[in-house]
C-alpha cells in the first residue's frame, strides 16, 4: 500500500545532498486529449476540440519560465494530453523563441498545421515527436482510438519536415503493431522523418490494462523485436532508430557507434501540469504525494532546493536502487530508467523496473552487465545526453 507522503521516507543524507541544475521544465499543457489511446499512462479524458478541459494558462507558464531561469532552465518540453490543442499554443511557442530556450513537443499531430509547423521550425534549438503507432491507417487508428487520425498524423510530418524541422516519429510498440517495425522504418523515410523511436508501454493505467488482456508484449518478446532493430533494422537505413528498453539490453556495438540511451534525467528535470502545480512529471498527475507545489503560490526555488522527495532523489541514486537495478552496472547511466512509472507500481522510489525485474526472473537479464565490473567499459558510447 503507497504510504501517505513519499517526503516521510527522506533520509538525513538526503539534506545534504547537493542541488544540481534544473535543465529541464516538462510542461503538460492540456489536461484533455482529442485522441483516445489504448496505452495512454496518463488516461486524459478525450476532448476533441480542447475545449472541455482546462489547459495552463500563459501567466503561469511565464511565471514558471522566470524563475526557473535562475535555476539554470536551458529548455522545456511541451506535451500534454495533447499541446497543440493549448488555445495559445503560438503565444506559447514565442515565449519559449523570446526566452532562448530548447524546445521539446510531443505531439500526436492532428492539430500540425503548415503555419504551426513553421511557427515550431523558427526555433532553432527545436525537436519534436510525432506518434505514429501503426503503418497503416487500420492499425494505428485501433490503439489511437480516433478514425482518420493515421492521415492526419502523415500530413503532420510532412508538414513539419517541409518547414524544416523534421521530426521523430514514436512508435509504442504493442502485440498489435510489433509486425511492423520494418513497415514502420520505410514510412518514416518517405514522410522525411529524421529517426524513429520504438517505445515499450508503460504498464500505468492504460498499459496496465494492456498486459491484463495479453495486448502488451512479453519480456522476450520485446528483447528479441529490440535485437532485431538494433541489429538488423538500424544498419539498413539512414534515419536514426533507437529501441527503447533499458540500456543494460543495448547491443555494445550500438553504444559505440553512439546509439544512445535516451533515459530519463531524473535529477534535472521538474514537471509542470495543466492546473499549474508543479510535479515529478506526468505521473505526478495520478499521485497527490508528488504534487510539490503551485505556481504564483510556492516560490520554485524553494521547491527545487527544498523538497524531500527531491532532495532523497538526489541523494539516494543511484545507490539506493534495489533488486536488479541496484546490481546493473548500468545503474549510474539508468538511474532505475523510470522512477515515477517504479514507484506508482510499487509505492517505493528506489524499486527496481519492471521490464528488468522480469527480465532477471526469466533468466534473460545479461549476466555481463551485473556485479562487480568496468562500469566506464559497458557504458562506453552511452553517456548521458539531454535531449534537443
């Protein structure tokens, strides 16, 4: 059972852990959503015209912005729900171009306009996503839950990379599209597209539902698709790919050609949600516990340097980590690869991910990447990159 406050578990070493920058905000602009996923972690309430659910207003996105630059804020990350829904979206947009910040969307597209792809491509420390789960309209529009939204989704990309900014496509990979990762590589080449992600579900609420009904892919089933990927599909194409498991799975061929690791930068980053609170990130969302304050009312520096939670983040990883995790030699790249996603499952900051949990169990974790070892020589080509 999660306990009440997550603050109540900080150890004294956790007060005097040092404060690093905070590089990143992730703004959830919308609270709604005009697509209905089957593997949303979220679970916003469909709102197809971003009207019927509240969305951050421009001051307090101002707000966050100002006092997070004395913070060390190089760059924020738009998504939602669905960010370009925001009713201010342009406004938003210039803020972020006024500000010099690096910019991060994540879109499903339907609202990718020419003169928005334009408006994104004129900041030019800009990267966006666009999710495309499927290669045909059948298959993407059975998990996105809206007709019409595969094409729409296309044009999208096509619009963005005409203007200049081509994007990465995301694909959630799940038993219904996992035949087509090929299919997928091959679209993706001729929309212009500048990579492709293949993500795996995250197991809260929707994903959860997923692997009750045998939607969600096995263990194995994922570490077979991301050597295939890795090893087959990334040396056929000129677009970057990239197999989202943990980096304890990753070929060392692809660390030391720099295929990245893409984890999550736990200790840099703070969330902002649509009601203006400030959050662990998306997942705050569904967990009062790490909720850490308001705009307008807490002063974000206090918030930054003085939560408990924070604070034993910082001095807990990777250390504290348990189970597989706390053995991997990867733990100082992986930081536990999804913290928020581990203690939403399991109510303990420091579990270990599923993915490798069941790994370990099915005998599938790389016995190479555990115990005592050359951490530097396993990670080589692996660092640590904040995203652009």
């Amino acid at each position: 059972m999660r306990e009440a406050s997550v603050d109540s578990r900080i150890s004294s070493a956790a007060a005097k852990a040092g404060v690093p920058r905070l590089y990143r905000i992730y703004f959830y602009l919308t609270s709604g959503c005009n697509l209905a996923c089957r593997h949303c972690y979220l679970s916003p309430p469909f709102d197809p015209e971003g009207t019927a659910r509240p969305s951050l207003s421009v001051e307090m996105f101002e707000a966050a912005i100002a006092e997070a630059k004395s913070l060390g804020l190089t760059g924020v990350k738009l998504t939602g729900g669905e960010p370009l829904l925001h009713p201010q979206i342009m406004r938003l947009l210039e803020i972020v171009r006024r500000e010099q910040l690096d910019l991060e969307i994540e879109t499903n597209g339907l609202m990718c306009t020419p003169v928005l792809a334009a408006e994104i491509a004129r900041n030019p420390r800009r990267g966006v996503s666009v999710s495309l789960d499927g290669a045909d309209a059948a298959t993407h529009e059975h998990i996105r839950g809206v007709s019409g939204s595969f094409s729409r989704a296309l044009q999208a990309i096509r619009n963005l990379s005409a203007a200049g900014a081509a994007p990465k496509v995301i694909m959630t990979v799940m038993r219904a599209n996992a035949g087509q990762a090929a299919d997928m590589v091959h679209l993706a080449e001729t929309l212009g597209a500048a990579s492709v992600d293949f993500n795996i579900l995250n197991l809260i609420p929707r994903g959860g539902q997923l692997l009750q009904s045998a939607e969600a892919l096995s263990v194995s089933e994922l570490i077979r698709l991301g050597r295939h990927v890795d090893m087959e599909l990334a040396p056929s194409t000129n677009i970057r790919l990239h197999f989202d498991y943990p980096p304890a799975f990753r070929p060392l061929s692809r660390m030391a050609e720099g295929g990245g690791c893409n984890v999550c930068h736990i200790n840099d980053i703070l969330g902002v949600n649509s009601r203006g609170h400030y959050v662990l990130c998306g997942v705050g969302e569904l967990m009062p516990e790490l909720l850490f304050g308001t705009i307008g009312w807490d002063r974000l520096e206090d918030v930054w340097r003085e939560n408990g939670t924070l604070k034993a983040l910082r001095a807990g990883l990777p250390f504290r980590l348990e189970g597989v995790c706390g053995a991997c030699l990867l733990k100082h790249t992986c930081l536990g690869f999804c913290l928020a996603q581990n203690y939403y499952r399991t109510g303990n900051l420091w579990a270990p991910f599923w993915f490798c949990e069941e790994a370990r169990k099915q005998g599938l974790f790389p016995p190479s990447r555990l115990g005592a070892g050359d951490e530097e020589a396993v990670g080589q080509g692996c660092r640590l990159k904040r995203a652009t």
